[in-house]
C-alpha cells in the first residue's frame, strides 16, 4: 500500500461515516448515548482537512496524523480507541511512501492489539472487536497474497458487514450499553458498524488501485 492509498482509504473512510452518520446515531441512541454517528463524521472530516492543510513525508507521518486528528477529535470510547489505535499503527509503518501488503497487515494487528489492550473486549462482547478480531484472523492468512488482491479485501468486507450485523443478537458487556444487559439483544452494535465501514473503504481503495 502507498501512501496514496493510505489517504484514499481515509477519504473514503470518511465519505462512508458521513452517508451513514444519521444510522450510526440511530444504533447509538437505541443502545448509548445517540452520538457516535457525528462523532466519527465529526473526527473524520478533520482527518480529512489534516490531510488536505498537511503533504506529510511518509506513511508512518500519516497515520501519526490520523490518530492524533482522531484522539482529538471524535471524544469518547471511540475517540481513545481509535485514536490510540491509529498511533500504534503509525509506529509500525515505515517512514517511507510505501509498504509492502505483509506490513500494512503488521500494522494493522499492532492497531487491534493496541484496541484489545485498552478496550479489554473480546469477540462476543457486541463492541467493534467483534469486526476487527474475526478481520485479523483473516487478514493474517492472507499474508502471503500479493498486494492488489482485490478478492480478500472485497470478501472480508462483506464478511466484516456480517459480524457486525451478528451483534445484533449479543447481550453487551462492554461500554454504556453493557448497563442495558438483555435489552441490548435487537440492536446493532454502532462501532461495530464503523469497524465494517472501515473495511469496506479498504475494499473501495484496492478496487480503485486495481482497475
Ligand atoms: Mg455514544
């Protein structure tokens, strides 16, 4: 992945929580506190005016630049952990334009390892864990697959939309919803939502390279 690809899938990143920020608070007012939706559009669009005032020298720059706009910006549970997230990927990205697929990958476990850390949520606790640790398990078996390879990312977006769509069916344990216990069953985890979002700007991003 180049640098390049890296804001695109930002850009894009972005594009989907704006088209989705009235859904996303939907599922947050159902099951939190109703604001998740502008909080990521909130933190996003900064992220997008960052890249747009900063040409920063690398990729390891860049994400450093995402984390610290979103720590700042979106607030919250989100905020820490995607913020967080984002600072640890930045340390393992190399100072260059580029990174080789298996890196990109690297960074990204750095990046769930860093949200299971603070989060301390595990698959089946209805937060966004339940997309980013099912994604890695997948990611890291496509480790040796050439970068471009549109097939993975295309099919773990789709599978990320249905992990988060399962969480529907969870009793929550972590976060402000963990306080509704039963009554959180019928409703969508929000930052599960984001985390599929997410993946599906990838999916859009290598799409985009490729064709
Ligand atoms: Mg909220």
């Amino acid at each position: 992945m180049d640098q390049v690809a890296f804001r695109q899938l930002w850009r894009r990143f972005a594009e989907l929580i704006h088209e989705n920020r009235e859904v996303l608070n939907d599922l947050d007012a159902a099951i939190g506190d109703a604001d998740h939706g502008s909080n990521m559009d909130r933190g996003l669009g900064k992220v997008v005016e960052a890249f747009n005032a900063n040409s920063e020298a690398s990729l390891h720059a860049d994400a450093k630049l995402v984390g610290m706009t979103l720590m700042s910006t979106v607030g919250g549970a989100s905020g820490a952990l995607w913020g967080s997230g984002m600072l640890k990927f930045s340390t393992v990205l190399p100072d260059a334009a580029v990174v080789e697929w298996s890196g990109f990958i690297d960074a990204l476990d750095a990046f769930v390892e860093a949200l299971s850390k603070r989060g301390q949520a595990v698959v089946g606790d209805k937060t966004m864990m339940d997309v980013f640790l099912p994604a890695m398990t997948e990611l890291r078996d496509s480790v040796d697959v050439q970068e471009g390879s549109e097939e993975i990312v295309v099919a773990l977006a789709e599978h990320a939309k249905g992990w988060s769509d399962a969480t529907r069916d969870l009793v929550a344990r972590r976060g402000r919803a963990a306080y509704l216990g039963e009554r959180s069953i019928g409703h969508i985890d929000p930052g599960s939502v984001s985390a599929a979002l997410w993946f599906q700007a990838l999916a859009d991003t290598v799409r985009d390279q490729v064709s």
